[in-house]
C-alpha cells in the first residue's frame, strides 16, 4: 500500500506539472503576431492584413481594391469604421478615408498635437478638429474621394495636406 500511495503522489506531480505547462503562454511569433481585420459593409470591404503596412478596401460599385500604406506602433489598434459606402480610420495624426463611390483612399494629415472628431455617414466622413490655434472642420466627400476643410474662426478654405494613391 505504500509504495501505491508512493506512486499516486508521483502520478498527480507530473500530471499537475503538465498541465501547468501546457496552460503557459508560448512566446513565439505566433501568439505575439497582429490579425488581420476585416470589416464589411453593404457596398465595400475594408481590410487591414496581418502586416498591418497598408489599409485595403474592394468596392462593390467599382469591382476594384485601392490600397494606402499606413504606419502603425507595435501596441496601436487598426480600427477601421466603415458605413454603408464609405470607411474611415485615424491612427495617429492622420486620417484614412475610403469612398466606394470613388473607390479611392485619401490620408488627411492632422497638425501635431491636435485632437480630432471622426464621424463616418454613408456620402461623407467628417472630422472636427481643435488645435492650440483654432478650430477646423474637414469632410470628405464619397464622389470625388477628396478631402476638404475650412477654418471655423475666419471661414476661410484650409490647405489640404492629403496622400492619394
């Protein structure tokens, strides 16, 4: 009867420490590697691939993808919103925006330090925007696929820095 009691204690530790081991996350670039996001909605898909270098969309008006690169942090989420024909994602000082209509992305870049608000509507993204010196209002439109804004205090039309493939 000892040594069965013996080899039961044995038994339960290597078991015990097998379970343990199985239980312990892998570090390996499997479980560490980003997925990739897809998003869809009446007329578009928008994906962001694993290697998280570029924004993709297919138009369901144009039957054609449109690709822009962007650049992520390790930690920073790729969040894409998508509406029934257009797709917007701000990372960093910049916005993305995509229009099925058009089937082009834009990129808005933002002065530094500003403080962006994003809304996405089926014809329009709009982005309010506050900086140390004011505040502007920037949309951009599903048929041409271009961003425009104007400068809340004066009225007057604001320069647009923007990338378009």
């Amino acid at each position: 009867m000892p040594a069965f009691a013996s080899l039961l204690i044995v038994f339960s530790i290597f078991s015990t420490s097998l379970t343990l081991a199985a239980d312990k996350p892998q570090d390996n670039a499997q479980t560490t590697a980003k997925k990739p996001v897809i998003i869809q909605s009446i007329d578009l898909i928008v994906v962001s691939p694993q290697s998280r270098d570029k924004l993709m969309a297919y138009s369901m008006q144009t039957n054609t993808w449109d690709q822009i690169a962007i650049s992520v942090e390790p930690d920073q989420k790729v969040e894409p919103t998508v509406s029934r024909n257009m797709a917007a994602c701000q990372l960093g000082q910049s916005i993305y925006a995509y229009s099925a209509k058009a089937g082009v992305w834009s990129r808005l870049k933002l002065p530094p330090e500003s403080k962006a608000r994003l809304q996405v509507g089926d014809n329009a993204i709009t982005a309010s925007v506050k900086t140390k010196q004011g505040s502007c209002f920037y949309i951009f439109g599903t048929t041409l696929g271009k961003w425009s804004g104007i400068d809340l205090a004066t009225g007057k039309q604001m320069p647009i820095e923007q990338d378009q493939k």
